[in-house]
C-alpha cells in the first residue's frame, strides 16, 4: 500500500481527495507566502484508492514524469502570475480609493475652513454690535444722570420759586 508522508504524519492514499474547489481558490487567493498542500483531508469521506492511482508517482507510465513535472511548474507559474496580477489589481484600488479619500479630505478642509471663515466674520460683527451697544448703553446712561441732575435743578428751583410766594398771604382778594 503507497503512504504520503506529510509533516511527519502518515497518510493512506485511499482515504485522501484532490482539494475541493472553494478551498482551492480560497488557499490560492489569500495564502501567497505557504506552499501550497497538496492534499485536502475530507472529514467524512474517503475516496477508493484506484481513482488515484493514474496520478500517484509509482503508476505512472514510463516518460511521463517530466511532463507531469513541467505540467506542475506550468500550474504554479500559472498560479503564481495570476495571484501577481491579483495582488497589483488590489494595489490599485487600494491607492485609488486613497486617493479618493485623501480628496474627500481636502474637500472637507476647505468646506470648513469656509465655515470657519463665516463664524469668524459673525462672532467679529457679533462683538463689533456687542461694544457699540455697550457704547450706547454708556452714553444713555450718562445722559439719564445729566437729565437727572437737571431735574433736580428745576424741581428745586421750582420749590424755592413757590415757597416765597405761599408763605405770604394774598393781598389782592
């Protein structure tokens, strides 16, 4: 019976199966930097060891390894040069979609420098009416004092205008 050794474990053939198609492209799209197994382990299933055997190294006819051989390097190279072009398709909507939010960015900075500007230009005219009314405040108050003062002046005057005049009795009647 034909064993593969694989990390020091030893396998029977007739329980192993080629790898299923979504853990294949999942493994070849994500894995760049491991080598790629050669064998998938099904849980629950094992395969008849006699479908295996056109492909197993010992039961191949006479001549036909180097062409397994090359067929397997074409594979990888194959492999290889479609996760290249993989790997430079993401670079390029990476720096594509960094561009676009470097963009967003500035457009965002110069929409608030924009607002920036207009609060600015508001809280100055805000304190520009802030000091004139406490201007005008200021000048109002200090005329009511001189209006009142004024006053004071009149009232006395009328007090010492009138108080003569009624302390001393009437004549013409």
């Amino acid at each position: 019976m034909l064993h593969h050794h694989y990390h020091g474990e030893v396998a029977s053939l007739h329980c192993l199966s080629p790898p299923s198609l979504p853990f294949s492209s999942h493994y070849h799209s994500n894995m760049i930097t491991m080598a790629p197994s050669p064998f998938h382990f099904p849980a629950a299933t094992c395969e008849p060891i006699q479908e295996l055997l056109p492909v197993v190294a010992g039961n191949r006819p006479a001549g036909s390894g180097s062409t397994d051989d090359a067929y397997q390097m074409a594979a990888e190279e194959e492999r290889r040069r479609r996760r290249m072009i993989s790997n430079r398709e993401s670079a390029r909507r990476s720096r594509m979609r960094k561009q676009r939010q470097l963009s967003e960015l500035r457009g965002q900075v110069v929409h608030l420098r924009d607002a920036n500007r207009r609060l600015l230009d508001e809280l100055n005219q805000a304190m520009r009416g802030c000091s004139d009314v406490h201007c005008e405040n200021a000048r109002l108050r200090k005329e009511r004092a001189e209006l009142q003062t004024k006053l004071e002046h009149l009232m006395q005057a009328q007090k010492n205008n009138t108080s003569p005049s009624s302390s001393q009795p009437c004549k013409n009647i």
